[in-house]
C-alpha cells in the first residue's frame, strides 16, 4: 500500500512548522513534499534590530537553511515556484527555480498544505520603488540601512501602512482589519526614534507614524495601543489615523487615499498583502484569494486541501504566532485522519492570540499578548524592556540552534517572563 502523499506550498514560518509537525505527529505513515521558491527560511522579525541596533546586512543572519532541517526529517524538499493546482485531479504544477527555464512539473497529492504567504504589494504603491523603504525582507533592509547612513539628511520621517483588502466570507469568524499587520510599524516607529536619537537628534521631533484605520495596531488590544501612543507622544511622535490608504509616494512626501499628505524625507511603509495572483478565481479561496478553512484549518468542502500561516483567510492580522499555531493545527488533522492521531486531541480549536515581542531601540523591546481581537479579555504590555528585547534575540537564536523546532516550553515560558520582569 502507498503512503499518503503530503505537499506543503510554502516553507517560511508556517511551511516548515506544518512539514516538521507532520512529521512528528504522523511519523513514517505519509510522504512529505515541501515545495518552496527558495532555499531558506527568511527571519523576518528581527530585520530591524539588524539594520538600526547592530549596522549589519541583514542578509548575512536572517536566512536559514532549510534543506538540511527537512532532509533529517526525510521531508522531501523542491525548490520551484508554484504556478497553478488542481483541487479535482489533486495536482500541483511548479516551475524549478534552481535555474531560468526550467520546464513546467506537475505533482498529485493526496493532502495539500497551503503556506504559501501572501504577496507584498508594493508595486502597487506608486512611488515606492523612487522614494519609499521598508523592512520586510532583507534586500529592501539593506537597502534602508545604505539609505539612513550614506544618504539621509535628517529631514521628516513617516511610517505606516497601505490599507489592507480582507476577504468577507470569514468576517463571521474573524474581525475586519484595516492593516494586514501593524506590529512592524509601531515597531520600527520607537526603533527609528531611539536610532535618530543617537545620530540625529534635531530631527528626532520630525518622525509621524500613520495608519489607514481608526487606531493603529487595533488587533493588539485597545488599552496596549493607548499606552503605546501615549509613550510616543511623549517621546515626541506625531501620529495619524484614518488615511485609509497610500496614494502615492513622491520625493517630497507621501499622499494619503484621503486627500491629506505629510512632507517627508524618508518614507518607511508596509504593503497591503494580496494573495498570490494564481489563486484568484479557484474553488477554494475567498473574494480576495485567501484560502477559506474553519478553524481547523480545513477547506469546508475540500477536506484535503488546508492552510496555514499568512495564505488562510481566518488568520488575522498577519503574524508569524498565529503562523504557528495554524501549521499546528493542519498537522494535525491529517495526523488525524491517517489515524495516528486521536480525534478528541486534534480537533480542539486554536486559541487566537496577538503575541509579538516589538523592539523599541537602545536594546528594549515591548510585549504584547492580548485575545481581545477575537473577542477575549487577556491583555498584556511590558514596553521598555531589557528582558523582552533579551527574549526577542534569544528566540531567534533558539529557531536557527533548533532549526525551527522550537522546544513547546520556549513560548509559554517566554511568555511568562517577558509578562513578569
């Protein structure tokens, strides 16, 4: 008898959780594929510390291989770009991307995990290849971190994101976001502070973060994000709200969907996230192209098709916690279903929560655990922290040593320390 053949689309945060998950919870009852365009895994949250604390290329410490981690797990791996697939004959087409012109593949499955991400629209910013920076991936961090010390003059500084378009068909399930994630905003907004501190004070008055909707951050709970706007009107950031979206960018400032605009010499901005362009239009997605799942991460019709991480529709905002909870979760209801997996342990639904460990510059950092975007009433902030920044460097130094498999403890006692000291 053939195994069941299992294919991740995606290998970042939630593609390698839900391979390595699948893995351990159904052992060597299924055949993995992990199909990914790249490589290596990229360690996104903590680009901003390497460009502002530690003057580093962050391409020379953000990218993990993952070849190597996948292989000890016998996980094949495929580095090819997918292209399209076929949820009634089960199939995946991709392209390897090894080298240009490699012939179309096609790949059946019994199971497919989507995790592929979301695509970062700033090419739908105009201006933004001209005039506009930002930080989410280690190519456009270099590129800023060349900027700020070659090139910028100490002019006004904004940060902000474009306007999320979220699908409708989950908005019974999760909340409707204005931002696909505004950690990284408030995030490089204190950082960017303490960084003009040190090497230009006189403009460290002239830095305004913005958003499109009514209160920044408004998934990390309403009371963190008052104090964190109070902390940095304090500290002398402006702040607006309520843009509703990036017009454009020029070289003298920004423009806003609302017919308002900031001068502004650097303009560090966050995209709005859109689902692959081949996604569009299939049987499985919303009306956006994120892929619909319940809350077991399954496709309500077809059961064999999942998602995780940034791809699935219910996984609101974009973070990289709930990437892993989700990966969890997909694992294992077809550890579930191959029978290696009781039904009373994989079917008990993931708790949402909005986690993140921000930093704020001069080695300090904030933490965040708050439930009350999916209707909780948890909400925790530590802002200002040694232990949280000591904590968000240990946790990627703990991904790399562990090669993703991030002991279960690593988390809750995180938690319970960034919360406590």
């Amino acid at each position: 008898m053939t195994k069941p053949s299992i294919v991740v689309l995606g290998s970042n945060f939630a593609g390698l959780a839900a391979a390595q998950k699948l893995r351990e919870y159904a052992g060597d009852d299924v055949e993995i594929t992990v199909i990914d365009r790249k490589n290596y895994l990229l360690f996104v949250p903590n680009i901003p510390s390497e460009i502002l604390d530690y003057n580093r290329n962050p391409a020379l410490t953000m990218h993990m291989d993952i070849i190597h981690p996948l292989a000890e797990d016998r996980i094949r791996f495929v580095q090819g770009e997918v292209m399209t697939f076929d949820v009634d004959q089960q199939t995946v087409e991709y392209v390897p991307t090894e080298r240009p012109g490699a012939a179309y593949e096609r790949l059946h499955y019994d199971y497919v995990v989507f995790a592929l991400g979301t695509r970062l629209a700033y090419d739908a910013i105009e201006g933004f290849a001209e005039f506009g920076h930002t930080v989410s991936d280690t190519y456009y961090g270099e590129r800023l971190r060349q900027y700020l010390h070659q090139e910028y003059r100490g002019g006004p500084v904004v940060i902000g994101s474009d306007l999320f378009h979220q699908g409708t068909m989950t908005q019974n399930l999760v909340p409707m976001a204005s931002a696909a994630c505004e950690g990284p905003p408030v995030e490089m907004t204190f950082s960017m502070l303490a960084w003009l501190r040190r090497h230009h004070p006189r403009s460290a008055g002239s830095l305004t973060v913005f958003t499109p909707g009514e209160t920044i951050a408004e998934d990390a709970g309403l009371n963190n994000v008052s104090a964190l706007l109070k902390m940095a009107a304090e500290a002398g950031v402006h702040y607006k709200n309520n843009v509703r979206g990036i017009r454009r960018l020029t070289a003298e400032g920004i423009e806003f969907a609302d017919g308002s605009s900031l001068e502004a010499e650097l303009k560090i901005v966050f995209p709005d996230w859109r689902p692959h362009a081949f996604m569009k239009g299939t049987p499985i997605v919303d009306d956006q192209g994120f892929v619909l799942t319940d809350m077991t991460m399954r496709h309500p019709r077809y059961r064999n098709v999942l998602a995780c991480g940034d791809a699935a529709a219910v996984v609101v905002p974009k973070l990289g916690y709930l990437a892993h909870i989700t990966a969890d979760m997909a694992a294992k209801q077809i550890a579930m279903d191959v029978g290696r997996l009781d039904p009373a342990v994989a079917n008990i639904p993931p708790h949402f929560v909005v986690n993140c460990l921000g930093d704020m510059g001069d080695k300090r950092a904030f933490f965040i655990n708050s439930d009350t975007w999916y209707g909780g009433t948890l909400e925790q902030l530590r802002a200002g922290s040694r232990v949280a920044y000591f904590l968000k460097m240990q946790y990627k130094d703990l991904f790399f040593r562990y090669k993703g498999k991030v002991p279960e403890w690593g988390i809750p006692v995180a938690n319970f320390i960034a919360s406590e000291l």
